[in-house]
C-alpha cells in the first residue's frame, strides 16, 4: 500500500478554511505577499491551482472535503462565488462553498448570500475583517447574522492578529465575537486562525457561548499553544475544527501534523472530522 493509500485508509479530514490558489488574490491582496513568501507558496499563486490538481493534493493528505471561500474587500470582488461555485460543481464531494458578500451594501449582500445558499449549494458566510477594518459588531454585518439564522448556516470569520499588515484591532474575539454571541445567540460562529494572541479569549468564548467555535487554519498543528490543545482534548473537543489556510500552508503537511497531535482518539476524530460536519452541517458519507 502507498503511503497516500495509507493516509486515506485512516481518518478523513474535513479542512474547515482554505482559499483557492488564484492569481487574482496575489494581485488584489497585495497585503498577503509577505505571509507567501514566507511560508514558500508563492509559487502557487503565481501560477494557480484547478480543481483536478487540488484534489490531488487533498488525496495525498487524507483531506476528504476542503470548504472553499471566495474573498470581497471595498470596492473589488476579488473572486466570486460562481468561481467557487466552478470547483463544487467539478467535485461535489469534495469542495464545500463559503459565500462571500460586498459587506458595504448590506441589501445587495443579503441577496447574494440568499443566492449563494439556495442556488448554489453553499454552506456557510465568511468575511474577513481585516479587509474591510471593521470588526463583527459593526452594523453593516446584522442584517448578514440575521440571515444565516434564517438559512441555518455559520458565520465564518478571523479572529487574531493580522498577519498581512494590516491592523489588527478588528480580529480581537473580546469584545468582538462575544458581542455577537450576546446579541444573536442562535448564530454559529467560527473564528479561524485560533485567536492569536488572544487564544485565551476565543477558548473562554468558545466554552462561554453555545454556537462559539474555534478553527485553527494559518497555524501548523505543531505551533498550537498548549493551552488549545487542553482544551481540544478535555472540555472542548466538541469545540475546534481543523483548518489549513491553504494554499498559505501546505494540505499534507498540515494534515500529517494534526495526526500526530498528543490528542485522544476521540478528541482526534472530532477534531479532523465530526466537528465540522455538525458545524456545516454537511451530510457523513
């Protein structure tokens, strides 16, 4: 048996945020290069990744489903949901949609997020902060909250410091999220990026807050602080998903780091998989 067979024999993985490998991103988020360079995947966006290619890497990571999201800051849609639309409809299976809004026109946005659930099968909002420097208690989001309890889907967001430069005010889970989580408590929120340096406030929110939880892309499984990992693997493994951030860190490497975490197998198993598919609510296979 391969070593990829072997991967695949064991525990698939769900990755709860990852980015499409596209040239327009590099082009129209130019605050992201340096995060690039840094972790070598230029490369990837210089020259884009399809639909077959990436589920070649999926393959030999063990990544069964990658939830997929396009990205909007003021005044450009920097991919649309219909691009994301194109790899779900390649490979139903295995790419999950995460719609994306012009958050500054709330109406138009509401409706696209209506469209991006009924009509192309998307299972989740996400907007960055970072990109529009307003944090989740502005009121350009409510009307967005209001609709993803209506369409029972998660609100998907940053929280941590801004790696690009950028500031990073608007990421901070206290009193951000919890504000949220007061004001609509029927509404499921995922803060990726685990917090940092505020990894303390987004685990209290986590436990504090029913429909609270936590993911951990733009991390490598071996720089998870250690007082994630005990929450992970005691009274919060129902709590964290798994995330890569891809193409910003690479699938495999991501992946065969989260399986040798000091984790019990079945905080392992919730943290790989089930999680996320009770956040997205997404069919087990």
């Amino acid at each position: 048996m391969s070593a990829s067979q072997t991967q695949m024999s064991q525990t698939q993985i769900i990755d709860a945020w990852a980015n499409p490998a596209i040239k327009e991103m590099f082009e129209s988020v130019p605050e992201i290069a340096r995060l690039f360079r840094q972790s070598g995947a230029t490369h990837l966006l210089e020259t884009g990744v399809g639909a077959d290619e990436m589920v070649g890497m999926m393959d030999a990571a063990g990544i069964e489903r990658l939830c997929m999201t396009t990205w909007a800051r003021p005044g450009i849609s920097i991919t649309s949901n219909d691009r994301i639309r194109e790899f779900v409809t390649a490979y139903p299976d295995r790419f999950v949609g995460v719609a994306t809004v012009n958050l500054e026109k709330p109406v138009e946005a509401v409706r696209e997020l209506d469209r991006a659930v009924r009509e192309l099968g998307f299972k989740a909002l996400r907007v960055i902060p970072w990109l529009w420097n307003r944090p989740p208690n502005d009121k350009l989001y409510y009307p967005l909250y209001v609709k993803c309890i209506e369409l029972d889907i998660p609100f998907c967001t940053q929280v941590g410091h801004t790696g690009p430069l950028m500031p990073s005010e608007p990421g901070r889970p206290i009193p951000y999220i919890d504000e949220v989580a007061l004001t609509f408590p029927e509404l499921r929120i995922l803060g990726g990026h685990i917090g940092y340096p505020w990894t303390d406030e987004m685990i209290a929110l986590a436990w504090k807050h029913e429909h609270v939880y936590i993911d951990t892309s733009a991390y490598l499984p071996k720089y998870y602080p250690p007082q994630l990992l005990h929450f992970m693997n005691t009274y919060g493994s129902d709590k964290v998903l798994f995330g890569t951030n891809f193409p910003m860190l690479s699938l495999e490497k991501c992946a065969a780091q989260a399986r040798e975490l000091p984790l019990k197998p079945e905080a392992k198993e919730k943290f790989l998989r089930s999680n996320a598919l009770r956040v997205y609510k997404l069919c087990s296979k």
